[in-house]
C-alpha cells in the first residue's frame, strides 16, 4: 500500500516510465506504449518472459495512477467551469479580465476555466488569448485553450463566412 505521501506525488511513476517531471498526457502514453511492446510478457521469449513481467507490471501500474490523475484533473477543471459559468459575475467577465486570469493567476483550475470561458466567446481577441493559453506550462490549461480555439475557430469561421455573405449581397446590390 502507497502512503499518502506517494500518493500525490507524480514523480516515481514517471521516472518508472522513463520521463522528467514536467511531463504531458501525450508523453505519457507514447512513453507507456513504447515501453508495453518491449516489456510485455506475451512478447517475450520464454526465458526473458518471467523476469520482464515484473516490470510490465510495474510500469502499467504507474500509467493507470497517472491516468487516473489525469481525468480526475479534467474532470476538476470541467466541474470548476460549472460553477464559474453558474456565476453571474462569470457572463460579466471581460476580455481584459479573463485574459490577466490566463497570464497571471497561479491556479492552474482557474486558468483553464478562463480558457473555456473564452471558447464561448468568438473574436480576434479571444483566439489570441487563447493561443497564449495553449503553451501554458500546465497540460489541464493547454487543453482547455486547445478546446476553446476549436470552437472559437468555428465560430470565428462561420461568422467570417456570414459577413463575406452580406458584403458579397451589398455588392449585388449597388451593381443594380
């Protein structure tokens, strides 16, 4: 049995699979992968298969621990939303706001929740923001702007498109 101690600390399961400390999801599973092939026991030799299903064991435990944290932090990051968005100060959040949450708030929880926020809100600025958002040192915060700037990407896009449509009907129209 871990101690509680071990259990909030990262840094024995991703030594196990080989990784530095600052590690992201994607690092994690090609890393636990790669090392799956080469330590799985039904891949094994005889002889080699005994001694490598030790280490398979090992490190498919430290992935699962990881991965368990990893949804967890999403799901964290996703009920923390919730309740900013059920907050009315939320709605009333500006641009400027959300984006000083983003570049100066030590909470990674509140950075990413300011990072969905401002995929519910299309525009040049927002995407900007975003993409600052998307090389934040923690993964829950790249994700969530990843999130955002695929719906303020669309956004954005449809309403580019409803806009060329108006000027392409203007131009119609002064042509008569």
């Amino acid at each position: 049995m871990r101690s509680p101690a071990r259990m909030r600390d990262d840094r024995d399961e991703l030594t196990l699979l080989g990784l530095k400390r600052n590690a992201d999801w994607q690092e994690i599973q090609s890393a636990y992968r790669r090392l799956a092939l080469s330590l799985h026991p039904d891949l094994q030799e005889a002889g080699a298969a005994a001694a490598r299903a030790e280490d398979f064991r090992r490190i498919t435990e430290a992935y699962e621990i990881l991965r368990r944290r990893h949804l967890e932090t999403r799901l964290r990051s996703r009920d923390h939303l919730d309740q900013i968005r059920s907050h009315e100060a939320a709605s009333a959040l500006s641009l400027e706001e959300l984006e000083l949450r983003i570049r100066h708030s030590s909470s990674p929880q509140l950075r990413a929740a300011s990072a969905l926020l401002l995929g519910e809100r299309p525009g040049a600025g927002s995407r900007e923001i975003l993409l600052i958002a998307s090389r934040d040192a923690d993964e829950q915060v790249r994700t969530a702007a990843i999130e955002s700037l695929k719906k303020v990407g669309t956004k954005w896009d449809v309403m580019r498109s409803a806009a060329k449509d108006k000027l392409m009907k203007l131009g119609e129209v002064q042509e008569k």
